[in-house]
C-alpha cells in the first residue's frame, strides 16, 4: 500500500524537493502519477489556487482544489484556507503560456481520492492512524489524516481529564496518533484520541501518596477543584479561594483510591505560567485496538471503548 502523509509532510522529503526542480522531474513525477507537495500562493478570483513549484508555476483549478467542490459539499473556504500553506497533488499536465513559460496543471481533487480509495477506504474501527492538527474548535479537534482529507476528533474524545477547549490540549500544526472510532454510511470518519493516552492504573503508577507534583486547574465544581496530573488522570482538591480554571498548580497527593478512580488532592500553591508543551506519550504501540478499558478491575465503575464495524 502507498503512504498517504498529511500535508505538510512531503515538502520535507529531499524526493519531492527533487521531483520540483526541473520541468523534466515534473514531466516524470506526472508520468508515474507521484504525489508532490509545494505551498499555495494565491487564491484568484475564480478561487484556482497558484502553487510554487520553484521551478515553475503550478495551477489548482477550482474544481481541482478539494474533493466536493465540484458538487457543492465542500465549501469554498476550503479553497481560501489554504493559501500560504502546502498542498498535495498529482500534476496532470504542463503547458506554455502566451510568453513560452511553462506552467504546470495540478489536481489536489484526484489526489484525494487516489487516498481515499487505497488507504482510507480500507481503514476499520480501532485502527490507530497518525494525523496533522488542521484547526480547533470548541466541540473538537479537526485532524488531516492524509492528503487534506480532515476528521473530527469530539472534544470529549480528546482526554479523560476534561478540558474546555481543545486548545487546552493540542495546537495548530501538531502531528498527533489517533484511533478511528466510527466510520459513517458515506465513509466519513471520526476519531477518538484518549485510548492512546493510557488507563487509570498506568497514569497512577507515575504517582505515590505524599508526593508533591505539578498539575493544572480544569474544572471549578461546588463540591471542590479538578486538578489534571496527566491528560488521562485528575485528582480532586478541596475549594481554595482565587483558584482560576487554567493555572498551574502545585498540588500535595493525600491518597489514590484506585477502587473509585480518585485522587485526593491538596493545593500547595497556583499561578499563571506559559510552560512548553511536551509531547504525548502514547501507552498503545499496535496498530490496531479492539477494546480499551480504562479503569482498574477493582473499580466500581467501568469505562471502557469498544471498536467495531457498524
């Protein structure tokens, strides 16, 4: 099976630097029908994109730019966003304009659908993929999971620990692992994302009772202060006053209680801070899961993920 990356991927393989240097590697590139990738320039007044290539210019043709344009389900925004960014084609064909320079005819659409039918059509539930963050909204993370073809990962599918944003957990750009969770009646996907963040045990297990370690404040209830220690784990602390959702804590643990999944928690101290993200460690290292179960055998509740066909 050919590898289908998420934009923004390809630009960096010295083969497509290559393949963009010279008419003769387009012509080539064309002939054995490789994808390429090179940044979008311009977005006409007929929303065709303009591509450089480097060695030449490259046109998009509107109906070309994306899977559903053509027939209206896909937006043009979808066109517009993708100026000043790169995108993935097969060139189709080159030609002269009026002044003899060469000028290449691209399709992102074909493209599209060449990955559809040899990579993503052949994907079940459970399988874990990698994907591109594209952009956040507040009911979920938007994901490229090959060649600008984009799922959505639910907010609630993010983490166990809650968030109130997904920019609370990932940013713009970012290469993530994701677990398909659904596929519809049209083939459209959705993806969850906290199987891979590890269960309650293998969180715990990083933490011993009488520690003192760093968290971030979640969720404010009536009945005490959500502190995330990891983004599949949280601990309660009781209510302090001038705690606010979003600030670092440093926080005391009194006790893991694994029968009820809890964690009590003692705020030591809390302020804003801007630290660096780290990357994700994924505990699941297969390339497919069929169940995924959360909590301990010893716990009251059960949470767990089951990955089937509809």
């Amino acid at each position: 099976m050919a590898t289908f990356y998420p934009e923004g991927i390809l630009s960096h393989y010295q083969e497509n630097t290559e393949a963009l240097k010279s008419l003769s590697s387009l012509q080539e590139a064309m002939n054995k029908k490789i994808p390429l990738e090179a940044r979008a320039i311009v977005c006409d007044s007929e929303h065709n994109l303009i591509v450089d290539l480097g060695a030449m210019r490259g046109i998009i043709p509107r109906e070309e730019c994306a899977i559903g344009i053509r027939d209206g389900s896909t937006r043009d925004i979808a066109i517009i966003s993708k100026v000043n960014k790169p995108v993935s084609f097969f060139v189709t064909d080159l030609k002269q304009d009026q002044q003899g320079s060469p000028y290449a005819i691209l399709s992102r659409r074909l493209l599209q659908e060449h990955c559809r039918e040899e990579y993503i059509n052949s994907l079940v539930p459970g399988d874990i993929i990698h994907g591109k963050v594209t952009h956040l909204e507040p009911f979920g993370c938007f994901v490229d999971i090959g060649c600008g073809i984009i799922s959505l990962i639910p907010i609630d599918a993010i983490s166990v620990s809650r968030i109130s944003h997904p920019r609370d957990r990932f940013t713009v750009g970012q290469d993530i692992l994701a677990v398909v969770k659904s596929i519809d009646e049209q083939g459209k996907i959705c993806l969850s994302h906290k199987e891979l963040l590890g269960t309650w045990e293998e969180n715990a297990e990083q933490f011993s009772p009488g520690e003192t370690v760093a968290g971030i404040v979640r969720s404010i209830e009536n009945y005490g202060i959500f502190v995330e220690l990891a983004p599949n784990l949280a601990g309660l602390a009781e209510l302090k006053e001038n705690v606010k959702i979003g600030q670092h804590a440093s926080v005391y643990i009194k006790s893991l209680i694994p029968e009820k999944m809890k964690i009590k928690l003692i705020i030591v101290d809390h302020f804003d801070a801007d630290y660096p993200r780290h990357d994700y460690h994924y505990y699941v290292t297969s390339p497919h899961i069929d169940y995924w179960k959360y909590s301990p055998e010893c716990a009251e509740k059960q949470i767990e993920t089951l990955f089937y066909e509809e």
